[in-house]
C-alpha cells in the first residue's frame, strides 16, 4: 500500500471487524485495550473505532496527550515568565490556551505580554538571535517524539553562541507511565496500543522489557482506520491465546531499534529524571531533564522566579481521564462548564485530548 486511502479500504476494515467479532464470539469476558497516543485517541473517536468493535473488547484512552499530562505548577511557571518584560515565552501553539492557576498564555498575551507561537523550536532560536536584549524562554513539552527537535535547537544556539536561549524542560517519556497504569489493579489494562510517533524514534524493541516484567501484549500500530483495526485483532489474538509479545503493525515506519541518531541526540543533551504527570502525579525516571554540561539552558536555573501557588480547578476529571478510569462524559463540567471555547481542562484544549476528540465526534 503506498497511499492513504488504501488504508481506509472498506471491504478489508469490514473483514478485519469480522475476524475481531470471530475470534471473541464464545469469550465471556472483557479485554481492556489502552491507546497511549492522542493521534490514535482522535482516531478512534474518528472513524467510529469503538461503535465497530464487539462489546467484550473495550478500548480506553490514556496519558497519550503531551500537553494534557502537563501539571498545571508547569502552566503557572510559563505565565510567570510571560509576566516578566524581559521576556520573550516561545511555545507550540496547543499551550496556549491551557488554563494554569489563574491564567492562561493566550490572556497574558492579550494584555501584553510577548508570547509566540513558533513551528519549531529552530524559530524560537531565531527570535533569540534577534533580541538580544531579551530573555528567551521556549516551552519544552512533549515526548520522545519532539524532544530531539528541542535538543538540536539548544546545541544550535550553542553553536550559534546565544547566551539568550533557554529552554523550560517538561519533556516526558512513555515506558514509566506505562509500567505505573499496568500495574494499577483497578485498571487491569489486557494489552496497549503503543504510540506511533513514539515508537518511530524509540523503535518496537523498547517495549520488549514492559511485556516481559509484566505479560502484556505491546503492538505498535498506525493511525489510519485499518491501522488500527489491524493492531486491535493483534492484541486481540494475544489475548486470546494467553500470550505476551511486542509486535509491529506500522512496520512501514516503525523499525525495531528506532531512530539511532534521534536517540543519540537525546542521550547528548538530556538525562531521565522524575516527572510529575497531571492525574498521575510524581513517577521516577519518566521525564528528561538537560544534562549538566547545558544546564545554562535551563529556564529554572538560570531564571530563578517565583510562581503563584498552584490551584486545581474544581470538578474538573482531567487526572482520571487520563488514567482511563473515566469517559469525558462522566465528569461534571463536560459540554457545560468546559467547551473547546472555554476549556477548564487540559483534555478539551489539546487537538489530541481525549475531551476534545469527544466533543467533537460525538460519544462514540
């Protein structure tokens, strides 16, 4: 297959369908499968993935979403650098509009504060070049994914000789939180779908020490709708026949051992270090703090400034969501209080956002 249509063949989706209601037809049980990727979470929500699938299979989303996983004391540090006149906050533009304590990116900007939405990380590096009299402050949020893109951007400004360059580093990896959510007994999660984008710079082969500590199916799927079909029946045969393997569904770009230059830019600039996740709180090893031989980019230790006390919106389930213990339907504020217009949480502000892709595909 070489275009993406192909991959969204009807009669093929309708055989994998029926081979997945095969293979369950006498289970009397539930297989829980947890998509840890907010692209496969828009997915599902999508094309439907769930209304097609027999009720004993049951998928759930988890803390796939980057931004959603962000802690708000994260946000609440971005506004008080926002704050600062001497400062200029450079971000992706899905942090702007998530709520901290009291604020959010997009109303400091509002009212005057310098906040730009950059591309990538290389732009922020040029905003620094041209402002020399200005701190830049670029908000490093995301996975393994986005994270060499923010290594080779400080390496640049390195190389360039910016001393205005900093990075606030909230980088997060996806094997810690995974183990944590598999051995959560009130979860009892039967197999993941592991995330793409992810897994093309880690490489399938990441995921072998998970299945083999824990005797849970890993199958690294894609996006498209016989993507995931494809990945569900792999899972699904697994757990049928009580085994526990890493298999590859998006093998035209996922590799075993990943991206190697990908990770030797992330092993030269950063180190694992604990991280807090919202909804799951502290969980060691799980983030990535920069190295000492670059800890002059870093925002914090460089730009020593003091941060409002974090406050959490009440009511709002983000943390359970996350952990796939709850639909956005369950929590009180969803579609009343929280919309895309006017989000209280990380959930409905994301593109990726298990809220967002509900509100607007519907309950599905």
């Amino acid at each position: 297959m070489k275009y993406s249509s192909e991959y969204r063949d009807p009669l093929l989706a309708k055989a994998l369908i029926g081979a997945i209601h095969r293979a369950v037809s006498h289970y009397q049980g539930r297989i829980t499968l947890m998509e840890v990727c907010g692209t496969h979470t828009m997915s599902i929500y999508q094309h439907g993935i769930r209304q097609l699938l027999p009720k004993a299979v049951r998928l759930i989303s988890g803390p796939g979403c980057p931004v959603c996983v962000t802690p708000i004391s994260y946000v609440d540090q971005a506004l008080a650098y926002a704050r600062r006149p001497e400062t200029i906050v450079a971000t992706f533009g899905d942090m702007v509009r998530v709520p901290g304590s009291t604020s959010n990116l997009q109303r400091e900007k509002a009212t005057g504060a310098d906040v730009r939405i950059v591309y990538s990380p290389l732009d922020a590096v040029s905003i620094a070049a041209k402002n020399p009299d200005k701190a830049v402050v670029f908000l490093g949020v995301g996975f393994e994914t986005t994270a060499p893109t923010v290594a080779g951007s400080l390496l640049t400004a390195q190389q360039r000789g910016l001393q205005n360059y900093f990075i606030l580093c909230a980088h997060k990896t996806m094997l810690a939180p995974m183990a944590a959510l598999t051995s959560d007994p009130e979860l009892q999660v039967d197999g993941y779908i592991c995330p793409a984008h992810v897994s093309a710079v880690i490489g399938s082969e990441a995921y072998r020490p998970l299945v083999e500590r824990y005797a849970v199916p890993c199958v690294v799927t894609g996006f498209e709708p016989l993507d995931m079909l494809r990945g569900i029946q792999m899972l699904v045969q697994q757990v049928m026949a009580g085994e526990a393997r890493v298999e590859c569904e998006y093998r035209r770009i996922v590799k075993p051992a990943g991206n190697l230059k990908a990770q030797a830019l992330l092993a030269q600039v950063f180190e694992p270090c604990a991280a807090e996740w919202r909804g799951l709180g502290v969980i060691p090893a799980s983030g990535l703090r920069l190295r000492a031989a670059y800890q002059t980019f870093d925002a914090e230790l460089a730009l020593p400034l003091d941060v409002e006390p974090t406050k959490e919106h009440q009511g709002c389930c983000c943390g359970e969501i996350l952990k796939g213990k709850l639909l956005p339907g369950a929590c009180p504020l969803f579609r009343t209080l929280c919309t895309p217009e006017q989000p209280v949480g990380a959930c409905m502000v994301s593109s990726e956002g298990t809220c967002a892709a509900e509100y607007k595909y519907g309950n599905v």
